[in-house]
C-alpha cells in the first residue's frame, strides 16, 4: 500500500524565488562552480519541489563526488517522473541511477554486541548492522553508545568506489559504579546530660543548706550572748520587771532562730544533695512530671528565720 503526503503548494514568491536560484544554479555549473551550484540547487528544490530541478540536483551532487547522496536523488526523480508519466525522464534518471550504483562506496559495521547500542556516522543513526550502507567518499566519524557504557568513536576514510570499509565496532565498556559509601554504624547514645533544671536548683538547694547552717551557728551564738545577758539582768528567769521580761524573751527568740536556721539549713543541704544526684542520672528523654523549682524565704519576727521549698 502506498500512502501519498500532500504537500503546502508554494506561493507565487516562493515559486519566483525557486526560479531565480535554479538559473543562477546552472550558470555557477557552466562556469564549473560546482559546490556553489549545488546550494543554489537545492534551495530551488526546497522552494518549489519539481522533478526537473532533482535531476539537475542529482547532477550537480554527482559532479562534485557524492556519489551516493547523487544515487538517492536520481532513484527519487526516476520515481517521480514514473508517477508523473514523464517516460522519458523516468528512464534518465533510472539509468544515471543504476551506473552510479555501480560506483558507491559503501560502509560495513559490525559490532561484537549490538545490545542497546545507538550508533551514528556522521551524525546519521545507522540501524542497519553487517550490511553495505552507502556513503559520500570522505572521512567519516563512527560513533557508538549504549546506556550504562563508556562511548565509543573512530574516524574513518571512505574512498571513491566501488569500495567497502568495515568498522568493527568494540564491546562497549562498562561505566564506572560509584562507590557505594558504607552507611556509619549509628553512634551510641550519648550518656544522659546534665537536667539543667534539676542541676541548678540543687546547687540553689544547697547552697542555702549551707547559708542556714551558717545562718543557724550565728544565731546561735547570739542567742547564747544574749541568753548571758538575760541572766545577769534575771537569774532565776523569774524576772520582777518589764526588763527582765524583754531579755529573756528576746534571748529565746535567738535560739528558736538558731534552731530553725539549722533545721531548714540541714533539710535544704540535704535536698541539694538529693538534687544534684538525680540531675545526673537522668536520662535527657524522660519528662519529669514537674519542673523543679527552689523558693528561698527569710525574714526577722521575733527573731531571725529562714525558709526553703522546692518543688519537683
């Protein structure tokens, strides 16, 4: 079955431009300007495709040695004209056809493994492998490639014909792999950290044990000065003035100070401890069910006092 492609008819500017070329096209040829002529040829055909301006195309590519690209565009022409009817041209062009055949060159490539392999001469795809392909005579550039190996190329040179060159055409080979990077051993868990809260409220913790203690010592030497006092003023604390009284009480006031300060300063000292402890053993990922918080009271009623409380 045969599939016939309609083509755009050129304009008029076109089919005037065509015109133009295909003259100046035969005057280069007179004057023996061959490869000049050929492009004016060709642009002519492009223009205004016709059978006539083929065959002079043919013509002039066979002038100028491209025997096989001549080859094509005579078979093309003989085609045409057999479609158009134009016996006479037909015959031309098949004869001119089948003498230049005689004279291709041609090139044979044979590769060891054809597996995936794209290969191009020229920049022309070749699909066709261990067959005669035709070619212009000239230096070529074999190229061949294929996915996952290191690309391959030659240059060639293809004699005027008849003549055969065959390219053996290498297993391709194979890309470098990357390295594949090892994956590191996961690190070890780094040992828990320091509860930064708990930490620091255990050193706030005991450091007040510390100023009770102090506090308490204090205090207590105070109340023991005072205690003196009050027994100079009352021995027998069965004081028959106001004085007396006073003395007395404010001397207990001191002790009872004393004692406070060293009970709180005790309990905070050992809360401190307590604090320090646990903030170093426990684990970074463990939620405590509060934050840990140290509230620091003291004041003078009646005697000096101090206070302490931590929550967790």
């Amino acid at each position: 079955m045969h599939h016939s492609v309609a083509l755009a008819e050129p304009t008029a500017e076109e089919r005037a431009a065509a015109e133009a070329l295909f003259r100046e096209a035969k005057g280069l040829a007179i004057d023996g300007k061959t490869p000049e002529a050929c492009i004016k040829f060709a642009e002519s055909q492009r223009l205004d495709p016709k059978t006539g301006t083929l065959v002079y195309l043919a013509t002039c590519h066979e002038d100028e040695g491209k025997t096989a690209t001549a080859w094509v565009e005579f078979s093309e022409a003989s085609r045409q004209a057999g479609r158009a009817g134009q016996k006479e041209r037909e015959a031309h062009a098949r004869q001119r056809a089948e003498e230049l055949e005689k004279t291709l060159s041609k090139v044979v490539i044979r590769p060891v493994d054809g597996a995936g392999l794209t290969l191009e001469i020229d920049g022309r795809e070749v699909r066709t492998f261990g067959s005669p392909i035709p070619f212009d005579p000239g230096t070529l550039v074999v190229e061949a490639s294929a996915p996952g190996k290191r690309s391959w190329s030659t240059t060639i040179e293809v004699p005027k014909g008849p003549s055969v060159v065959t390219v053996d055409v290498p297993r391709l080979e194979d890309l470098p792999v990357a390295p594949v990077k090892p994956v590191p051993a996961p690190s070890p868990a780094p040992s828990a950290p320091l509860r930064k809260d708990l930490l620091i409220a255990g050193i706030t913790t005991g450091s007040v044990g510390v100023a009770g203690i102090i506090l308490g010592t204090v205090t207590g030497l105070r109340a023991a000065s005072l205690g003196g006092d009050a027994d100079a003023v009352c021995p027998t604390r069965y004081c028959a003035d106001q004085a007396g009284v006073d003395a007395h009480e404010t001397a207990r006031a001191w002790a009872d100070g004393s004692t406070a300060a060293f009970v709180v300063g005790l309990a905070a000292l050992g809360t401190g401890v307590v604090l320090v402890v646990t903030s170093t053993t426990t684990s970074a990922d463990s939620t405590p069910a509060a934050k840990a918080e140290t509230r620091v009271t003291a004041g003078f009623r009646g005697g000096p006092w101090l206070g302490v409380e931590s929550t967790f």
